[in-house]
C-alpha cells in the first residue's frame, strides 16, 4: 500500500489549495481516509476525514472552509481548502485508517 500526496504550496491568507492523495494497493472507496497536518515544533492533528459510506468529520478549526472527497474512478482522495489562514500552515499528510499506512507529507504555506 502506497499513498503519495501533493498539492502543497505558498498560497497568501484567502486563497485556496487542493492536496491529492493517489492510492495505490487498496481502493479508496472501501476504506476509510484522512487528513492530518503538522505545524513546526506540534504534534500531528486530525483535520479531516471520509469513511466508507461517504460521512465525512472534520476538525472544528477547518469547518466550513475545506472539504474531504475521493474520486473512487482515479482512487484519489482530495482536500479542497478555501480561506486559508496562516495558522493552517503545516505539513499536510493523508492516512489510510483501515490499512494503517501514511502518505508523505506535503507542506502548506499561507503567508500573512
């Protein structure tokens, strides 16, 4: 099982990014993923997640300003993130709960 992220970048206060999550060994549709990210010198925190019927839980810091979704066709899950802050700055990771695996990080920057 592999999970390779991407979509990380500098993005100024307001904008928005996309990060990808392409899967590999296991289908995205019949597990259940998320997203964690983690700032420089903090532990790695819960920021979205997407279970197997499609109910979808989200931090309270990122509540009505990203979105978790997957595309079962090209076993990619995203993370759409709008109004970024730069307290959203980190390192983004995706995770396969049912396999227990993590993808490489992508880093975030939103600059103020």
């Amino acid at each position: 099982v592999q999970l390779q992220a991407s979509g990380g970048g500098l993005v100024q206060a307001g904008g928005s990014l996309r990060l990808s999550c392409s899967a590999s060994g296991i289908e995205l549709n019949f597990n259940s993923m998320a997203w964690f990210r983690q700032a420089p010198g903090k532990q790695r925190d819960f920021v979205a997640s997407i279970f197997r019927g499609g109910i979808t839980n989200y931090a309270n810091s990122v509540t009505g300003r990203f979105t978790i979704a997957r595309d079962g066709a090209k076993n990619t899950m995203y993370l759409q993130m709008n109004s970024l802050k730069p307290e959203d700055t980190a390192v983004y990771y995706c995770y396969a709960m049912t396999a227990r695996v993590w993808g490489q990080g992508t880093q975030v920057t939103v600059s103020s």
